[in-house]
C-alpha cells in the first residue's frame, strides 16, 4: 500500500438503499444508507419506479451527511466510485448521472465498478472504532452473496483481477423467497426479519419443503445454481391445504421449516463449492444475511468442514456505499486507470467485469 | 455563466453566458442513452467553452414534464454537480424553456411525447416584455385525443410538438429569470404521474 491510502467517496443505488460512503484505503470513515424500504411495505416488494424516485431525493442528503460525519472535505478526494450495474437499470442511473456529474464539479477521475463485487469488498473495511481490526482476507475464497435482488455464489481469485461466477439463481432471489413466503403467511415486508421472528419456538423439521435443484439430476446440470420459485408453490400448496381442511395454520413451524430449507440449500451449494475448489474460506454478503439461523448454520457448517467464515459486519453486509468506495479504493491502490465517462447502467453487468 | 442539462427528452448540456450567449452545447436525441452520454457532455462543454467550474455561478436544470428514467439522469447528475460545486441548483421547467427558444408572441401550445399515448403539454398566452413565456396552463398529462378537452383555448393556440430540450435555451431562460428577479421552477421532478404499480390483492391460491 502507498504511503497515503487513497481517499474514495462510493455510491450505491442499485436497489431500494441509497447508500454513500466514504472509505481510506481499508478505514471506513462513512456509511450513510437511506433505505426506501418503508415506501414498498404496501406493495410487498421492491417498486422499480419508487425506489429510483426516491434515490433521486435521498442523494444529495446522504453525500452531506457522509461529508459530515467522516469529516472529509470534497477536495480531499482521490476518487469517486459508483456501482454501474447489475441491480435495477432506473435506479442504477440516478447513481450514475450523479456520480459522474460529481467527479467532474471536482475534476476527480471516477471508477464504476461491479455491485456483487462490491459485497466481497466489503470485507476489506475495518469497522470504526471496533477495537483490533481483524487480518486482512485472504484470497482465493468463495462468496456467497444472497438478497432480495439477488443469490449468487462467487469464486474470487483476486478482488480487483479475478472474479468467477460458480451459480446463481435460477428464478426468485433468496430475499424476495422470504418475502413471498412472509406474505402467504400475513407477516409483513420485508419478509426476512418477520420470518425470523415467527420461526423462533418453531420446529425446523416439522415439514420438509423442497431444497431446489438438490436431486442427482438437477446438481449435474446446475451444481452451484439455486431455485426458490418451487419452494415458494411449496409452503403455498402447504398453507391452502392446511386451510382447505379447516386446520389452523402452524405459522412458527412452517417459517421455521421454510427457513431451513433455504438457509440448508444455500449452505450445501455454498460448501460444496468450497471443497470442489479445495477453498477452506467462505465469505458472505447482502441482506439475507441478516437472517439468524443462516448464520448459525452456515458456522455449524464452515466449522465440521473446517472452513474458515467471514462475515462482514451487518451494515456493510446490506447495500451500501461503503463497499463500493472500498472496491474504488482497491483500484485506485492497484494504479488501475479510471473508468470512461461513458460508461452506463448495466442491470446485468456480470461479475468478471469487476470495474466497467 | 451557468451549466445547463436537460434529459427531459434527449440528453443536452451547455454552458452558457448571460452576455455572451451559449458558449457550449452537446445533444444527443437518442431517449436512451442519458446515463451514458451525460458525463462526456459536461465535460466537453466545459472544455468547449473554456469555463471553469469554479467560474459557474450555478446549474440550471430541466425538471420535466419527461419520461422518468431519463429526466432522473439530468436532475440528479445537476444536483450532484452542483453539490460538488458548491453553487445553486436552478431549476426550470422543461416546457418553458422550447417556448422561450421559440419566443412566440402569439399563443403556444407546447407538446412533446409522454410515452404509453400520452402527451406532456404547456399553453403559453405570449411572451413577456423581456422576452419571458407566459405560461397559462400546465404542465399536463393527457391523452393526445383529450387535449382539445383538457385545454378549452386550444383554436386560437399555436400548437408545438418538440421532440427535443435544448440546454441552451433552458440556460438563457435561466440567465433572464435569475436577471429580472423572476422565481425559478420548483426543486422537484415534474412526473405527472404516480409510480407504476398495482396493489396487490393478497396472495393467490397455487392449487
Ligand atoms: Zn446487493
């Protein structure tokens, strides 16, 4: 590392958080999220059209509020970073419209740069103030990267040279599974924390709802892929029919059942991936994350394979800025050139574009 | 001098002078290509013109009426930059500024394309002593067969159909209002339209 890390301000607007941050080098120094979470609640999911409305209010707001808590002056800058792609193409281009009209008022270069690759930057980032910071990550390792926009599971050689795409889901995302599922089941959005809160006292193996592409046949075709879609139908066939027969519907050990079944799926994949390779590193990423049980088991799993897990903390684990001004960091650090002012919104910009 | 950018339908950005006019301008028709081209723009207008950002006195912006995605691209790309500038946003509505380029004395009806058979429109009576339009009504939504009924005047109007905002015009625009102590638009997205969505109505049975 040079003798002054670089300085790098990151913006993220690939879903429904409008997230800044500020990073130097490996030191987070800001991380400011405005989440339109509250204004989808009615609609059960992510509106396109809703979160880019209010990416275009939120923006300037959190730039000063990260300004002011990182104590940065936009001078000091060395660069600015902004997620180009995947994620939501209306809300990837407030992002971007703003980030090169900023880089340029400042006459920084600018760096777009890969969201899924963002999560795993996340890990590069001490935390503010909590106490020794834990040893750099090693590479290569696998990442397990599961939200309500998306389920992937990575193989990472090198951050910022080498990044391969093992799996990823086939139809829904993890989080919109849970969602979907908190919503046949009366519990509000975001279905996540509400499925949490259901499960806990419910039995995990009171039913066995399908893990998706897990028989002989689907692993051959899809090893690293996932499905929610038929897991979903699944614990719906399971309610109506419990309904139909006038029974009153176990909620705790259905949320608990289905649960299981998506934290069971989404470790064996992510596992199975790390022996194939001979990787004894599994980092997660996203919001799902913040699902208890899938940390718990994915330290049961991690620790009989003796995998060694990292997770970075909770609010750098969700959308956020942070995680792309420390991917920007990493560039600028490595001598990368800056991007093209060019460049677009990608909403399926795959992970071995790492910088666009 | 002010920085102007309108994504209202295509992308334009210019630099211009009050005295000295549109020094720069760069515009793109394509309606899908904002986030792309917006960022070379002002940068070729700056270099274009030879002004310095710390010579802007600030950034005039079209709020709309426009197709969202892209009219985001323009306000948010304005807001940033003059953030990062530390100067005001100026924002101006997009309709004004194609009847201010035209500078008509006699009634106008500016309509331009909303998408999914609708129409944008905003009827000007004139234009002022300096050369301001007058807006007598609108910016609207409606469809292209209900705009005789949603605008009752219509006969004696000039009817208008733009396919373009030029960031040159909205920036003089910009320039005479901030000159004749007239108020600028509102700071707010002209959409015109709610969001996209329909309520669900609970889940539904899969067997
Ligand atoms: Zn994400």
């Amino acid at each position: 590392m040079s003798a002054r890390e670089p300085l790098v301000l990151g913006i993220e607007t690939s879903c429904d958080e409008t997230g800044i941050g500020i990073v130097r080098g490996t030191t987070l120094l800001a991380n400011v999220i405005a989440s339109s979470m509250d204004e989808h609640a009615r609609y059960g999911g992510v509106v396109p059209e809703v979160a880019a409305r209010a990416h275009l209010e939120a923006l300037v707001p959190a730039l000063k509020q990260a300004l002011a808590e990182s104590g940065v002056a936009l001078d000091e800058l060395d660069a600015i970073a902004v997620t180009s792609g995947p994620g939501l193409s209306g809300a990837l281009m407030v992002g971007v419209g703003a980030a090169k009209a900023l880089a340029l008022s400042l006459g920084k270069p600018i760096y777009a740069v890969n969201h899924l690759v963002g999560h795993v930057g996340a890990d590069v980032l001490d935390s503010v103030g909590s106490g020794p910071s834990r040893p750099a990550i090693e590479y290569p390792t696998v990442a397990l990267l599961v939200s309500g926009g998306h389920t992937s599971l990575l193989l990472v050689r090198d951050l910022i040279s080498d990044v391969e795409l093992l799996g990823e889901t086939i139809d829904d995302a993890a989080g919109e599974a849970f969602d979907k599922v908190a919503r046949l089941l009366g519990l509000p959005y975001p279905g996540g924390p509400e499925i949490d809160r259901a499960a806990a006292g419910g039995d995990p193996t009171a039913i066995r709802f399908p893990r998706g592409l897990s028989n002989p046949k689907d692993v051959e075709a899809h090893r690293y892929d996932f499905s929610f879609s038929g897991l979903k139908t699944a614990v719906a066939r399971w309610v109506e029919k419990a309904q139909d027969a006038g029974e009153a519907v176990p909620i705790a050990d259905v949320a608990a059942s289905f649960r299981e079944a998506v934290a069971d799926v989404l470790l064996t994949k992510a596992v199975a991936a790390c022996i194939d390779h001979g990787i004894p590193r599994l980092l997660l990423g996203g919001g799902v994350v913040a699902n208890a049980r899938l940390r718990e088991l994915a330290a049961e799993r991690c620790a009989a394979n003796g995998i060694e897990l990292r997770i970075p903390p909770l609010d750098l684990c969700t959308d956020n800025g942070a995680m792309i001004a420390a991917l920007g960091a990493q560039l600028v650090a490595a001598g990368r050139a800056p991007s093209d002012f060019d460049f677009g919104a990608d909403s399926t910009l795959p992970v071995t574009s790492i910088q666009a | 001098m002010l920085l102007a950018i309108d994504t209202s339908a295509g992308t334009s950005v210019a630099v211009v002078d009050r005295e000295g006019g549109v020094l720069a301008e760069h515009t793109e028709l394509d309606t899908r290509r904002h986030a792309e081209v917006i960022g070379t723009f002002i940068a070729a207008c700056l270099s274009d013109s030879g002004v310095a950002v710390a010579e802007l006195s600030g950034v005039a912006v079209g709020m709309g009426p426009g197709p969202f995605t892209g009219l985001r691209v323009g306000i948010a790309a304005a807001r940033a930059f003059a953030f990062g500038a530390a100067r005001p946003v100026v924002p101006v509505i997009s309709h004004d500024a194609i009847a201010y380029e035209l500078g008509s004395a006699e009634p106008l009806l500016v309509v331009t394309d909303a998408r999914r058979r609708e129409v944008y429109w905003s009827a000007y009576s004139g234009i002022d002593a300096v050369g301001l339009p007058l807006r007598a009504a609108g910016p609207g939504l409606t469809r292209p067969d209900e705009l005789a009924a949603t605008v009752p005047e219509i006969d004696g109007y000039r009817r208008l159909d733009a396919a373009s905002v030029s960031a040159g015009a909205l920036g003089m625009l910009a320039e005479t209002l901030f000159y004749n102590r007239r108020p600028f638009a509102v700071d707010e997205a002209l959409y015109l339209r709610s969001p996209d969505v329909t309520l669900s109505s609970g889940p539904k049975r899969v067997s």
